[in-house]
C-alpha cells in the first residue's frame, strides 16, 4: 500500500521492490499515461505516490499544472521527492496525509490522480468518497489499477496460477483487492462520480516484443508473485515443490513461443 | 467446427446458435474487422466460413477482392450463400472443402482470412501449413481467434468460471482448443510465417455501454456457455445447482455494477 501504514503494504518496502516498481513504471509508461495530462494552471492531487514511480511521468505530462503528492509514508515521500527532483520536475510538492483524512478543504483540487492504490486500501469507495470531497464540482479523478485474476499465458498453468492466487488471497488478507481493476466502474459509480469511463489497457507479451518479456512479464509480474514465496511457504499455502513449479511455469511463458496477458483499468469519473 | 465434420463443431448447427453467430458478428464487426480490408483485384481464401457471419464483412471491406469462402458443411454454404446474395455483395464464390486437403493450387491466393475456425480443428498447426502451401509467396494470413481463459468478471463466481471450464473441457474433448488465442503468436510462428504479429483486442462490458451487455455478455457469451448445458449436465460434469447458478452468475454480470471481459486475438502473418 502506498497510502497505508508500512505493515500492510503487501509487497513490502525493500531495494528489490523500489526497482520492480521503477521497472513497472517505465515500461507501461506509454500504455498507462499517454492520457494522462492536466492543462496549465490547474491543481492536482496525486494520492498515495509511494516512491514517485508515476510522479515523475505525471508532473513532466502536465508541466503546467501545480501537483501535490501526498503518501503516508515518510520514507517514500523522500524517495519520491529526489526523485522528482532529480528529473528536473519543479512543480510537485510533496505532503504526508491519509487519503481518509485528507487535510485539505473541500473543492481544494481540479482533478485527483491516482495509481495502483485502492487495490490496496481496505475501504476504496470510502476512500473515493474522501477523494470526491476534495475536488472542485466538474473536476474529474482518474485511477489506474491492475487486475491479478487479468492474467492468463501460454503454455498454461495450474501451479502458476495457483502461485497467483496466492498472491491475491495475501492481499485480501491485508485488506486490499488484488481484483479491483475490474470493479472501477462500480466503484466510481457508486462513490457519486458522473460520467464514469473505464479503459482496459492490456499488456500482450509474445517474443516479437522482448522489452516487455523483460521488463514486464519477468521483472515487473513474476518479481511481484515471487516477492511473496516467504509468507506462502511459511504458511503453507503451497508446497515448495508446486510453488517453484509454479514459478517456473511463469518464467517459461517467456521463452520464444510463450505468451503473456494482464489488464490494467483507467478510471475516469467527474464531480 | 465451421470446417470439420457436423458432429464435432461444438456450438451445434441450431437456428438459435446461427443466430447467436450472428449477433456476435455484428456486435464484434468494429472490434475485429476495422482493419480487415483486402486491395482490388487480389484472391483472397476465407477458409471456414460457416454460415457466412463474418463473410458479409469481409465482402463489404474489401470490394474489390475476389473471395473464395470454403466450408466442409454444405448447409453452413448455402445459408452463407443466400447471406451475401441478401447483402448485395456480388465478390465472393463458394466452395466446398477440406482445410486439411485444399482443392487448390500451390500459390492461388494472395491473402489466407478465417475466424473463429483454429479453436475447433484438431491439428491447427497443420491447418496453417496447408492454407500456408495455397499462398503466394509474401500472401498474408490472418487468424482470428477467441479464448474462453480470458474471460474475467465483476462479481466474481466460481461456478460462472467452472461453466466456463466446462465448454473448454468438452471442445478439448471434440479435439478443439478453447484458448487458443493465446496461442497464435507460436502457432503461427511454428508454421512458417514471418513477421508474425498478434494483437488482442478486448471486449470490455460495463453498464456505460448497454449494447454490449445486451450484444455480448448476455447473446454471445453467456448464451455459448448455456449452449453446452445439456451435456455438462449429462455427464454429470457439474451438479444441476452448480451449473445454475453459475448461468445465474454470468447473467448477474449484466446488472448494472456487473462489468465483463473477454479478450479476441487477431494474428498475421506472412508467407
């Protein structure tokens, strides 16, 4: 979690998982935020920003527009802000808060941004309801979250789906929605948002796109599913045998006739 | 099977399957066949084309290409026969025959098209290598495929994903291969063809677009998987309560904070 406390961020917060996140964010770039861009002038709140993976993108996307970017974590919001800076970008500011007790007052923000952060807040349509108070009537929130149960390969898999379905069980247990990139429509819909578009963007891995090979299917999902080997082990959620087949089947959807599909959602709602 | 013999094409030759045949065509027609277009004057083979549900399109895109729509059954023939008369499209000739033992000519076509025909062949490699040999040198083929492994939705429900695995058990039964989608990047590959590109193209279903609810999620899809009904219940593969309420459950995607996904694949390739 990028806005949570540290504990219940499932995939924790070490040097290997600051570099899969960077990996993600470079790699989906293009995917993700060509759409993504506010006109000079106006405000933006980018919601649980984590390390910056996607501020960088945002603040050079929108140049004009004054963004502020709030995590819970102290330690992110450092890494996010050299980060930052380190781009050149000077148009962020950087504050620590609570999505669910934002300290702003109401109609503070044009449009809210954010990215791969309900699926892992307890109560997202809560937090879509904190999010709506602070924007002006007519401002618009854009959230972009992934999809675990999206994926599917070839050669399938039992063992590496199941080795996924870890994964999603883990963060459920931790309160979040590892599923949610399905369920943006409802849930922008039901916290009051109008006009509510949802874009599916798919991530296609076959061997005529080895960027992806790399940078997606090995280093941003299969890193992610291997990140929890140590708590599926420990609680015997799967048999070492099976969970290394598991993984195994997965990075075997990388060799030159193997496939790879996963869906990211890009939410849009106006106030 | 649009190509095999009667008994094996899975979905059955009823009127309300042609129908469902049908409204998936028109429903689908942008998604697949926006850019399925063929210049004047070259041969094009649409190997499979069943009662002639994506030969209408394929006619009225490529005006003035001369096509060749084969299929084994000739009742498929006719009706797709009388389809294209009714369209006013006066560019296609038909014929009967064997994709495994084509009655052509080394090099008679210039394009290879078929749709939704590789899923239900027991030997799709060898289906390519023979539509491959009637090609041009650097003739293209293009394949476009399902895959019912892709399908995800809001609510999840384990019977709904049990149903669905039932219709791929029993096509895999019949020798076909319901997720064959993932697979035509390799496939192709495999059988000669350079160049080979795939590109998904996802049916997304929310309550924002009421003419897919009612066009897809409800007409194509859920109305395919409760086509098998009467054998899964039969064999015994689901209890009859499951099985319902897994119907019940697709249909429950259709309510207006259901959301549904479906992802198509559409190959090409080059000789």
């Amino acid at each position: 979690m990028k806005t949570g406390p540290d504990h219940t961020y499932i995939h924790g917060y070490s040097r290997r998982e600051a570099d899969r996140l960077l990996d993600q964010a470079r790699t989906l770039a293009g995917l993700l935020h060509h759409d993504t861009g506010y006109p000079p002038g106006c405000r933006v709140l980018e919601a649980g920003c984590g390390i910056g993976a996607q501020t960088v993108t945002l603040a050079e996307k929108s140049p004009g527009a004054a963004i502020t970017s709030i995590d819970l974590s102290e330690t992110s919001l450092g890494e996010a802000e050299a980060r930052v800076r380190a781009a050149g970008c000077t148009n962020v500011s950087f504050r620590r808060a609570d999505i669910f007790s934002l300290p702003f007052p109401d109609g503070s923000f044009d449009h809210v941004f954010l990215c791969f952060v309900l699926e892992h807040l307890p109560d997202p349509a809560r937090a879509l309801g904190c999010l709506r108070r602070v924007l002006v009537p007519g401002g618009t929130i854009t959230a972009i979250e992934g999809d675990h149960g999206s994926a599917f390969f070839h050669p399938d898999s039992g063992p590496a789906r199941q080795a996924i379905g870890c994964l999603v069980a883990l963060q459920r247990e931790k309160g979040g929605n590892a599923l949610i990139g399905r369920e943006l429509y409802p849930l922008l819909s039901r916290a009051g948002f109008r006009e509510v578009s949802v874009s599916p963007r798919m991530v296609y891995v076959d061997a005529s796109r080895p960027e992806l090979v790399e940078g997606f299917t090995k280093q941003t999902f299969t890193a992610m599913v291997e990140g929890v080997e140590e708590e599926v082990l420990q609680r015997g959620m799967m048999s070492r045998a099976d969970w290394e087949e598991g993984i195994r089947d997965l990075y075997r959807t990388c060799e030159p006739d193997g496939t790879f599909c996963y869906t990211f959602f890009k939410g849009r709602g106006q106030k």
